[in-house]
C-alpha cells in the first residue's frame, strides 16, 4: 500500500515520465473511487443548493452550510470574513483551513452568491425563491451562473484531500466567497485579512463552469483568461428648456449621442489592434416627455481590458472625450459632465503561465489529454483575479465542462446556441460535472502540495 503511495505520488507530480499509461491512470481510477463513494450525497447537496439559491451579499445560510460542512470534515472554520466598503453589508466569507505538516499553502475559491434571475429551466430541483433586491424590487433567484457546482465540487475536493492526507503536505486554505456577482467578495475577504489572519498562499485555485466544454472534459487559457471590469457613471449635465426651443437650451441628449458615437473611436483608434478592449454603454436615461429637453442625461458604461495601463488610458479617454463635447456644445464649466469611475473594479484574470502548466501536466495523466483543452480568452470578468495581489501570489482558474455531449455536438450544428451562464435556462448536467469538478480541483491541489514539485 505504501509503495503504490509513493507511486501515485510521483504520477501526479509529474515526475515520473517512463511512467505506463495504466500507471498513470491509477490516481484516476483511485479517485474515481473516492469520488463515485460521495456522489449521490454531492449531487443531493447540489440540489439543496440550487433550489436555495441567495443574492450577491445575502449568502447567509448558503455560508452557514458550507461552514458547516467543512467543520464536519475536521477543517478550521471561521464564517463571516469580508469587510464591504458600503456599510451596513454583512460580509459572509467562509474561510476553512486544513494544515497537514509543513509544505506550501494552497487556496481554493468557490462563489457562494447567485442571481437576480427568474429560473425557467422546469427541474424538479428549481428555484422558486423570490427574494427584494437591494434596490427593494421583487426578484427571482437562481444559481444561473453555476456557483453551486462549485461549492458542490469544493467540498467534494474538501472531503477527498481529507481521505488523501497521507498523499500531501502543506496548508490547504478553501474559502467560499461571497459578492462575485457584484464583484466585490474578493476585496471585502483581503480587507478583512484573508492574507494576514490566516496563512497567505503560494497559488490560489479556481474552477468556473461553461456550457462551452462538455461534462468530463476542463479548459484553460495560459496567461490572460478573463479581462478586468470597470464601471463607469456619467451624468451629462445640460441646460433644459422646452423642446420647440432648442436655441434656448443646451441639449444633453444631443450631447449623450455624440458621446456614445465618439466612445467607439477609444478602442479602434486610441490602442494597439492587439491589445483587446471593449467600451459599451449599456444604460441610457434622459428626458420625461416629447417636448421637454431635459436637465441632464444619465449613462452607465463597461470597460474591459487585459493590461491595467490600457485600462488606465481608456478611462482617461472616456473622461476627456466626454468632457471636451460638453465643451464644444457650449456646456459651461459649471455643468461639465460628471465622470465617475468606480473605485470597485475586477481586475484581469491572469494564469500564471508556470502553474498553469504544472496543474495542466497533471490533469492531463489524470482525466487523459484529450479531456483538458486550451481554450481562446474571453472579455468576461470575475474578481478572482483580486486574490493574486497584482500578479504577487500566483492564480489560475480553469473552466470545467457541464453540458451533455450530444447537446453541444447538436448546438455546434445546428448553430442554435445552448442556454448560456447567467440564463434563466442554464442547466448543468449535475452528475458528471460534479465528478469531474472534484477529480480536477483534487489533481490540481495534489499537483502543487504533494511535496515533489518545486515551490
Ligand atoms: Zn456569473
Ligand atoms: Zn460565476
């Protein structure tokens, strides 16, 4: 028994290159066990989760449960980490520890929120929790974007590295957090001393799902995966007056439509083609009635960018743009524009290219090759990108495939798209995604923490 410890071991450090296949596969097949033994309580924990889903902010009970689990597993646990800048938001971070002798800190994040989003996949398991948003409307509430696999495959992954404790040393740091939606969970867990009450990590983890990749199989993208996210507020301020008038007024909807014409011209014209970025507006608010010209005009915008430096110069490019229109419009300095940009932001979403590696060896021996595929980056954003500290500590978040097989081969045919994350049709195929998420997220820890690889 020993020895095919060892063994095992050195498989998934990857250190074992005259390795047999079949060797190689008997970590899988190992796991495959530990796995198949939890399975039926995974997925009825999933289904708990998802019918019990809980708004960015509000993850209360969602929090108390995983707590719960993880404590049950004979991990460390503090609840309630996480310090919003907004006051009056509870900040419902768990945080487990589990250390097993010296060696490397690892962290695994989960999300613990969902979404204002009305569920219409008519699953037994559905949610049918309405719930008041914070901006006091009545709201459906719905896992549409998959947190509730993750949570399922953490503590999958929580209770299969307790089995494997004899495979691995370090300290095993897994968090459930809150507010990625709103993006803020991640910052609220640092500014209340993830880093500093309990043990900073040499890499922190990650799985997402996606209906882009079926079940068994997981995606990465080496380096930049997701880009950063930053909101940005404008108020254009104009003088009103009656609308068969115009001569007597300052119009800031005429001046909103040449500002939203003029921001298209930051991303073709002001950067490398290289370099990819996106500026939308996407909210407008102006005027009250047909022959009114209003006070003002009210625009929401997102920016996405790779690189903090063109992110840095796009959000100057938005202010001078804006402001220098108003200007031309015969705006007075007075009533310059308003540009705010959030101070919140996500910032890009980097894998680092050495632990991207290491942990794409070893899923590779273990889940086979042809089941761990590069995929392209996208413009989408999270804020786990927080938990490296600018590039300091390095992350990786890989994707993990959850849709069926034939109903992706027939929507890449058909080109009918499947329902995709954030849908109120979203429906990961539970079992085997679970499977899959636990096997993977287990590799990836044992690949950095069972002692052969280089820290
Ligand atoms: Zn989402
Ligand atoms: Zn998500």
């Amino acid at each position: 028994m020993r020895a095919r410890i060892v063994l095992l071991t050195l498989v998934v450090c990857g250190l074992a290159p005259g390795f047999l296949p079949a060797q190689q596969t008997r970590l899988g097949n190992e796991l495959d066990d530990l796995v198949n033994q939890q399975l039926d309580s995974l997925v009825a924990t999933y289904k708990n989760l998802h019918a019990n889903p809980e708004l960015s902010g509000h993850e209360e009970k969602t929090a108390a449960f995983v707590a719960n689990q993880l404590r049950s597993m004979g991990y460390s646990v503090t609840e309630r980490v996480g310090k919003y800048s907004r006051p009056g938001l509870t900040g419902y971070g768990v945080v487990g520890v589990l250390q097993n002798s010296s060696g490397p800190t690892v962290l695994v994040r989960t999300e613990l929120d969902a979404l204002p989003v009305e569920e219409k996949t008519g699953l037994p398991y559905a949610s049918k929790v309405r719930t008041k948003d914070d901006a006091g409307q009545d709201v459906g509430v719905m896992h549409a974007c998959g947190h509730d696999i993750h949570m399922t495959s953490l503590l999958g992954t929580a209770k299969t590295l307790v089995e494997l404790k004899d495979r691995w040393h370090g300290t095993l740091v897994l968090i459930g957090q809150p507010a990625e939606e709103a993006i803020g969970g991640a910052k609220a867990m640092l500014d209340d001393g993830l880093y500093t009450r309990f043990a900073r990590p040499n890499y922190a983890l990650a799985l997402h799902d996606t209906n882009d990749l079926e079940t068994g199989k997981v995606g990465y993208s080496p380096g930049y995966a997701m880009a950063s996210s930053t909101s940005v507020d404008i108020i254009i301020r104009g003088i009103g007056g009656h609308g068969s008038r115009p001569e007597s007024t300052r119009d800031p909807i005429v001046v909103a439509a040449q500002v939203i014409l003029a921001l298209q011209t930051i991303v073709s014209r002001e950067k490398p083609a290289q370099d990819p970025a996106v500026v939308t507006v996407g909210s407008i608010h102006g005027g009250t009635k047909h022959n009114v010209i209003p006070d003002e005009v009210r625009m929401q915008l997102t920016v996405r960018t790779y690189k903090e430096e063109t992110r840095q110069r796009i959000l100057a490019s938005i202010d001078r743009i804006t402001k220098g229109i108003a200007a031309a419009a015969g705006i007075p300095d007075d009533r310059a524009p308003i540009v705010k940009v959030s101070e919140d932001y996500a910032p890009a979403t980097y894998n680092n290219q050495d632990l991207t590696r290491r942990v794409v060896d070893a899923l590779q021996k273990t889940l086979g090759a042809a089941n761990v595929v590069e995929e392209p980056p996208i413009m989408a954003s999270e804020d786990f990108g927080n938990l490296g500290l600018a590039g300091h500590i390095p992350t990786l978040i890989f994707w993990l495939g959850a849709v069926d097989a034939a109903d992706l081969a027939k929507s890449k045919q058909t080109g009918v798209p499947l329902a995709s994350l954030h849908s109120s049709l979203f429906a990961p195929v539970p079992e085997p995604t679970i499977r899959t998420g636990v096997k993977a997220m287990t590799v990836a820890v044992l690949a950095l923490m069972s002692g052969g690889g280089k820290q």
